[in-house]
C-alpha cells in the first residue's frame, strides 16, 4: 500500500498532519497505537480541565467526575474520527515500525509512502528514585485513566504545570496536598511573580509547597505511602501520605519505533530536528513531544504539523512558531506569551511595562475572583509589545489577544486604542496598555 504521506501517531499533532495533508488534496495513512487525540485527549489536556471544572463547581463523588470527564473525552474523540472519515484518512490502529526509508509497517502489513511524519508525542518521565514503581505511586496517565484514584492524602513530586494543576484538583475534593519540588520554586519556566501568586493560592487552599526538597527514596503500600526527602535546609522529612503523584516531566516516546539501522539522529531518545522539522534522513519529519528541545504543548504540535505539512507540500510555513503561548489551569488562571521583564532586560533590552489588577475590574469582582493582574512587557523606546503575563480568570483565553499584538508588532498605544467591552476581564488587557502609555509620558 503507497501513500504520499504517512503519519505515526494520533494526536493533536498527528490528526492536525492528516487534516492539513489530505486538505491539500495527499493520500494519507495515519498510525495509532491507542486512541484518536492521544495523551492531549485521552490522559492529558482534556480530562485534566474537565476534573478541574468539576471540583470547582463543588463536584467530589468519583462517579460524577469520571461521567463527565468520560463524555468530554469520547464527544471530542468522535469528532476526531469524523474529520478523519470525511477527509478520506486511512486510520489504522497498531504498533507503527519505521523499517527503512519510506518504508513502515503495522500489524504485518507493509505501507510506503514518500514522506512519513513522526507524531508519536511523550510519556511520562520516572526518576530514578527507589521506590519510585511501588503500587500507590501513579502518573499522570494512572489518574486520568480508567478509575483513577481519589485519596485522603496525596504527596506530589514535580512543582512544574502537571503537578500543580494536579494539587489543585485533588485539594477541591478535600484530600490534603503536599508538593515536593527539587528546584528554588515552582512553576520555574514562567515569570517569578507568577510563581509566588500561584504559591500564595495554592496555600490558602491548603496546599503545602516545599521547594528545594530532594527526594531520597519512597515506601510503604498504597494507603500507606511515606516519602523521604531533605529539606532546603538540608534536614531530613519523612513525609506520611495515601497516594503519591509523580509528575517530573515527560519523555519522548520513541521505543520500538525504528527498526535497526532506520532510526535517524536521537538526543535522549528525542529525535533531532531542524527548524521545519527535517529530520538526519530526507523526507522523515517530526513533530510535536517526541521532537528534541521542543516545547511540550499541544497547540505547539499543531502549529508544528501545519508547517511541515505545508513543506511537504512546497508552500510557505504558514505559522509562526517562536511565539508559543502558555497557560496553568489553576484558579485563577495563568498565561503567558512572549518575554517575561526578567528575560527582556537580560537580553539587554530596557523595556517599560505596565499593570492592571483583577481588584479594580468589575467581572473580576463580580465572580469573587482572587488577587491578580495582567502585565504588559513593552520596548521603553518604540513600546512594541514583547510580552505578557496574565493571572486573572480567564487567562487562557485572553492570552491570544497578547499573542496576535506581538505577531503584529502592536504597540502599547494601538492595543490602548482598542475598545474592550464593559465589564469584561479583557478591560485589563486595555488597562494594562494605558498603565504603560502613562508610564512613558
């Protein structure tokens, strides 16, 4: 069986592959080893909001929250299979090897195609910690899947997005939450002040954060978990707990995908690419998690395999992938886009930035949301707009608004120039901007 394209892997990236590649009128085969929308929506992204959603809205019986985080999952699930049905994508479900250039092959059949995209994605990352595979330690993917769990007491390991978003939810169904994080803070790869208001919410919840915590090794049995760590004054803690959430990261999942002598240049089992996703052996492409020193996010696949698709294709990439927005859903939400006033000025860059707080906007007030803000980063010279950092409800949603301005090279006065409705969260986002005008007058 000959293809034009052939596609490894169903999720964000590897069905938005398909769509774009038969949309421009390709064959196109697509591999999945699981389930069409992979971990984004099967154990990742999706179930993870539709827990949160829930438990906020007051929801703790288990039977509840997995209904609906079941049929968020499979209404979404279907739709995926319906755009592969009318975009006359051949799916088929199995193990994908690459055996040779152009060549794969699944369930014993054999498939060619001229050019074969990767978009296998990620797994979660185990440390190497004794203890670390005992019954009552779980993954991300353990508590999205199947029943899931819902202790009394949880201890987290990983302060990073997955871990915190984790805290939250289980601290909304009541459970005590403990978030063990190796490095000075949490949420390292976002702004500090983010950090410390996320930290502040996260302790009027209950949630405990220690950072600087090395973890030495795990025991006990489920329901009677204990972890061992020194603290960031180097004194021992043992830490007492039901359940334990490891949640380090996650890894390419590469295994058993190349056959010997197929596979092209690995970094740590991530497969190395240039730019537009070229791989060491012409005409093999990868996108998405399983890509080395990419950004781990599934509109960051998506972007990826609308670029590469339209490079198969011999057209322009059509996106701009060194803008990539970020966002926690916690309560309030956290997002982020372009450079942090930390990064700016440490590129040398004298920058002028510009505030707005969640206590003087009326929906804000309206919903009883908690302390934030939203934060324009602008040039002090031209005030073009590099970056933003929002934690407001919301955030997930505005922070496109900030991305599309940056895209544009907006300035602070053209996004002041721009009426935001009344009352809305977005009113910030014009607040800030004047915040900015006024500071440069």
């Amino acid at each position: 069986m000959s293809y034009d394209v052939a596609i490894i892997g169903g999720g964000p990236g590897g069905y938005t592959a398909a769509d774009e590649t038969a949309g421009r009128g390709l064959s196109v085969v697509l591999f999945e080893a699981d389930m069409l929308g992979g971990t984004c929506l099967n154990r990742g992204c999706i179930p993870t909001k539709a827990l949160l959603h829930e438990a906020a809205l007051g929801i703790s019986d288990p039977a509840l929250l997995r209904k609906k985080r079941d049929d968020t999952v499979s209404a979404l699930r279907g739709g995926i299979e319906k755009l592969m049905k009318m975009r006359k994508v051949t799916v088929v479900h199995g193990l994908a090897q690459i055996t040779g250039p152009g060549s794969v092959s699944c369930n014993g059949e054999a498939y060619e195609a001229h050019d074969i995209i990767i978009a296998t994605g990620s797994i979660p990352s185990i440390p190497p910690l004794a203890g670390a595979d005992l019954p009552g330690v779980y993954t991300s993917n353990d508590l999205l899947e199947g029943a899931g769990i819902m202790p009394r007491s949880l201890a987290i390991i990983g302060g990073g997005v997955i871990g915190m978003e984790f805290a939250l939810f289980f601290a909304q169904t009541g459970a005590a939450v403990h978030v063990l994080e190796a490095l000075d803070r949490i949420l390292t790869p976002f702004d500090r002040e983010i950090a410390q208001r996320v930290a502040l919410h996260a302790k009027k919840r209950g949630i405990i954060i220690e950072a600087s915590a090395q973890v030495q090794r795990i025991e006990g049995a489920p329901g009677e978990m204990r972890v061992s760590y020194t603290s960031k004054h180097g004194q021992p803690c043992t830490l007492f707990c039901e359940s334990i959430l490891i949640a380090t990261g996650r890894r390419a999942n590469t295994a058993g995908l190349f056959a010997d002598g197929a596979a092209p240049e690995l970094e740590r089992g991530a497969i190395v690419a240039d730019e537009l996703g070229r791989t060491s052996i012409a005409h093999l492409w990868v996108i998405g998690d399983a890509r080395a020193r990419t950004v781990q996010l599934a509109h960051v696949a998506e972007a990826q395999a609308r670029n590469v698709v339209a490079c198969i294709a011999g057209a322009e990439p059509p996106v701009n992938e060194d803008l990539i927005p970020s966002c926690i859903y916690l309560s309030p939400e956290v997002a982020s886009v372009g450079l942090t006033e930390d990064e700016a000025e440490a590129q040398g860059r004298a920058v002028i930035c510009g505030k707005a707080l969640t206590g003087a906007n009326g929906k804000c007030l309206i919903g009883g949301s908690e302390s934030g803000y939203a934060k324009l980063v602008c040039d002090a010279k031209t005030h073009a707009i590099l970056g933003s950092q929002l934690v407001c409800p919301r955030a997930s949603d505005m922070i496109a608004e900030l991305a599309l301005a940056i895209n544009l090279g907006a300035t602070a006065e053209q996004l002041a120039a721009t009426i935001h409705p009344h009352p809305t969260i977005s009113e910030m986002v014009g607040e800030a901007a004047r915040a900015v005008c006024r500071a440069a007058r």
